[in-house]
C-alpha cells in the first residue's frame, strides 16, 4: 500500500461503520469525522457536552443530521457509554477530547470495557515522502516495560493490521541502535528470539529480521555497505521499535523534520480503537477512522 489515498479507498469500499466518538468536544476530531463523513465512511455516535458539540461542529461544517449526540458532562459516565455503544453496534471507538489515561481506564474496565485477553499496543503508520510505501512502527504509545512476550504480542497487534490493510507476507524489522547483540541492550536479546520464533513458524505470513539498525530496515544499500544478508531491507513493512520512548520520538521527528504523514490505532481490544494526538491535523484523524473501518472485521 503505497499511500494514505489507497487506505481511504480500501476503507471506503467496505461501506459506512459507526463510529462512537468519546468526549466529542474537540474541532480536529470533529473535522476528521467530517472529511469520513464526506467519503460516506461513518456514521458518527457524539458523546460529550451537546451545546458545544453542536457549536464546534457548525465551525468545521460537519452536518449533523445523520449523526446521534448524546448529552453526558463526566468523563467516566462518557466512557461507560462509549464503551457500550461500541459493543452493541459493533462500532468502532474513538478517543475526542478526554484525557488518554481516562480513555485507556475505561477500554480497560473489567465491568463495560473492551477487554479481548490480548496486550493493547499502539501502531502508527506513516507515510512517509522518501520511502516508497506506507510503514508500520510500533510500540510508541502503551507498554513502556517490555519483555520478550510483550514483544511478541506487539508484533503480532501489528501483523494484525497489516493483514486488515491487505499487506501480505509482511516485513518485520526489530529496530535496535545496532546489529550487534548485546546483553546490556535486551532489545538486541529478544530480537535473536524472535527471529527463531518466526523461522519455527510462529509468526505465519511474516518475514521477521533483527536486529537492524534503522538505516538497515529501510535502506538495501545500508545493508550491502554492512555486508549484512537481508530478504527485507529497503523493503520493510513494520518497524518494531526498542521501546516506547524510541517509538514515539521518531514517529513524530519523521511527522514534524520530514513532512510525514501519519495515523494511529490501539490494536489488542476487542472492537477498533483510534487513539491519536490532540495535535494531530484533522486528515491524521480521516487515517485513522479508515483504519478502524479495515480492522473493525
């Protein structure tokens, strides 16, 4: 998939998906249901203050007539019927203008939540200028403790996606700040793990590879230059960054240094959960309504 333009095409094509909105009191949220509206992608479920909803959505234009607000001023309360909206329409649940730990609480409650038994993690996808293709990375925004199973689990979260993107055979670099393996850098450890989980055939589909510099991962010549053997670099899918800090500082250096495009998801609930920036632009919010439509199935 080489740009965002094919991932609203593919989304678009699977028909109108509800979209519960948490707390929809923000104009860039609005805005991004807006332009889903506008390509007939959603039908949006508002949950949050109803005097400003209606006040902020008339400033970006969104038409409200197809949409269902729901008057509710506390965050808990807000989650709770978010939560079960989203079960009871199948929908899909997007984060508006709530604090992320009282959105992450609430997916999370044992009681009305979306629990599935799986790990959440966050992948972004970016689109980036210099880079032929749409990337994966993850983990930039859930598990800031990481053990070789959380790594799997968050490889598998973004295999995923990858799939529901229509990615086959996806390809998986375990990003490290070197090739070398070293006991005072776990990440490198897991990596040499991983990798023969995936030769064993635990990862079906993948082609997993590590650990890589990030000059490896995306560039061939790099690899050739390092004489390092690789069926996946310069043609890498998903980067699985070291941990948390790395994750998030890169993505949003390549968004804010080089123009990157970028969208956002939580995979591992039961239902799809969009979850981004409250800086993010409005079309980061269109990109990643589309990927809650693709993982929505």
């Amino acid at each position: 998939m080489r740009d965002f333009a094919e991932l609203v095409a593919k989304a678009k094509a699977k028909g109108r998906r509800v979209c519960v909105v948490a707390k929809a009191e923000d104009e860039a949220v609005l805005e991004g249901v807006r332009l889903a509206g506008a390509h007939n992608m959603v039908a949006p479920i508002l949950i949050g203050d109803k005097a400003r909803i209606e006040n902020l959505a008339k400033g970006v234009g969104l038409g409200l007539a197809e949409a269902q607000i729901i008057d509710c001023r506390d965050d808990e309360q807000i989650m709770k019927q978010a939560d079960t909206l989203t079960k009871e329409k199948n929908a899909m649940l997007m984060k508006g203008q709530i604090a992320t730990s009282t959105f992450l609480r609430g997916v999370l409650n044992k009681e009305y939540g979306l629990r599935s038994g799986r790990i959440l993690s966050h992948v972004a996808v970016l689109e980036i200028p210099a880079y032929h293709k749409l990337v994966l990375m993850s983990d930039g925004g859930m598990n800031p403790k990481l053990d070789l199973k959380t790594r799997v689990d968050i490889i598998n979260n973004a295999l995923k996606l990858a799939q529901a993107m229509g990615i086959a055979n996806p390809r998986v670099a375990l990003v490290a700040a070197s090739e070398s393996v070293n006991p005072d850098m776990p990440e490198t450890v897991d990596a040499v793990e991983i990798v023969k989980m995936a030769r064993a055939g635990q990862m079906a589909g993948a082609i997993v590879e590590g650990p890589f510099g990030f000059d490896v991962a995306i560039s061939k010549e790099s690899a050739q230059h390092k004489k390092m053997k690789s069926e996946i670099a310069g043609d890498t899918d998903i980067l699985i960054m070291p941990n948390i800090s790395a994750g998030n500082i890169w993505a949003k250096g390549l968004m804010y240094f080089a123009n990157a495009k970028a969208a956002g998801i939580v995979m591992g609930a039961s239902h799809a959960v969009v979850m981004l920036s409250r800086a993010d632009p409005p079309e980061a919010k269109l990109h990643s309504i589309a990927l809650g439509i693709l993982t929505s199935e």
